[in-house]
C-alpha cells in the first residue's frame, strides 16, 4: 500500500539539506572576508593597492594591522598610476613603509615599460624593493613570446627599474606564468607568489611575499583587499 506521506518527507529533507548548505556557503563567504594569516606564523603583513581599490582610509589600514603597503605604479609601456605619488605621502603619514608595483607586459618593449615606472617612481631610498607583477593576460599580449625572448626582455627591464631604485626587484609570479615559463628557477630574484587561503609551492623554491587572499574586508577600503604576508 502507498504512503502518500513518504514523499512529502523527502522534500523536507532535501528542502533542509539545501538551507542547510546555503548556510554553510554563506558562514564560508563571511569567514573568507575576514581571514588573515596567522600573525604568529607571519608577523608582517599589508596590502597592495591601485588605482581600482578607489579612495583609502590609510590610518584605518595601519590600524587594521597593516605594516606595509604596495603601490601600483605604472602597467605596460604606457599606462602609469596617477595615483601613485599622492598615495605614497598618505601611507607615509599614517606609518606604512610603501613598495612600488610594475605590471609587466609580455608584448610591450622593455625600454618602454622601464621608462614608464622611472618616470612615476622617485629615487627614494626609503621605498621597499620593487615589484614587477608577471601573469599571462590574453588581451594585452595574446601571443606572449618564447622563454629565451622573454628572459631577455625581462633582464633588460630589470637592470632598468634595478639601476633606477638601486636594490633587486622582487618577481610577483602568478602560477600560469610559472607553468610555461619556470622563471623561479632561471633568475636569481626574491619570490612573491599569490592563492588564496593555502600556501602556494608552485615556484619550487623558497618565497618571501604571498598573496595570501584577494577577499578581505577592511574598514577604510571600499572593496575587497590584496592581503600581503611576508616569510622570514
């Protein structure tokens, strides 16, 4: 004999297995806005910011916890932060030590991007080393060149920006970069490696600076925050 109970008991499960999920997803959501390394593991850690991140409450970030911040300072061959300058005074004044970011262009002659950073960044020997930020982007360079043609490129970038700040750059490598092109093993470069939540390996050696989550909130900054850890 049918039980015509039976299956509206199962939609209640399922009804509750599903809300049950969507508040899992949801606690998940709201615990990835908030998690930082582990400050016992990492004691020093900041952000990198540009121009998109919009206006920034800097003491709100020192006050967060922040030691340091990045600053993007050009992209390319032409494209330069105008920000830059104006957000270096401010971290400043609130007690951030400030980096420099250049987003490399697989396509863009070296000269030509080395020439934009020195342009927008000062010689300051206060100013931590400089980053060079190397990832495949399909739409300003979508055939990136060979190995041999991009560490020459790259080198000749490098003794630019490095002649110019007069320290060692650190390389921001993003996997699929390290994937087709193992730069982490062909040049001599401090590591600055990126992924969310867990620590990433895919260099294959030591690193000093991870991205370790593009999802935090901090009071003070619009939208979701690059959150920086530093390995010692």
């Amino acid at each position: 004999m049918n039980n015509p109970g039976k299956p509206a008991r199962w939609r209640v499960w399922i009804l509750l297995a599903v809300v049950l999920l969507a508040g899992a997803a949801l606690a998940g959501w709201w615990d990835a806005r908030r998690w930082e390394p582990d400050r016992a593991r990492f004691p020093v850690q900041g952000a990198w910011l540009d121009a998109h991140d919009g206006a920034v409450e800097w003491p709100s970030l020192k006050a967060h916890g922040a030691d340091f911040v990045y600053l993007t300072a050009s992209e390319g061959a032409g494209r330069r932060d105008e920000t830059f300058t104006a957000g270096l005074d401010a971290a400043r004044k609130a007690g951030l030590q400030v980096g420099a970011v250049h987003v490399y262009d697989l396509c863009a002659p070296a000269d030509a991007q080395a020439g934009s950073f020195v342009i927008v960044v000062p010689r300051d020997d206060a100013l931590l080393p400089p980053a060079v930020m190397l990832d495949l982007d399909s739409r300003s360079c979508p055939q990136p060149p060979g190995e041999a043609a991009m560490q020459s490129e790259l080198t000749t970038f490098l003794n630019q920006i490095e002649k110019h700040t007069e320290r060692p750059a650190i390389l921001m490598i993003s996997r699929t970069f390290e994937a087709r092109y193992h730069l982490a093993a062909r040049l001599d470069r401090n590591l600055w490696v990126a992924g969310d939540f867990l620590e990433p390996t895919y260099a294959g050696r030591p690193w000093v600076m991870w991205t370790a989550t593009t999802r935090l909130r901090v009071a003070g900054v619009a939208g979701p925050l690059r959150w920086v850890a530093v390995h010692r």
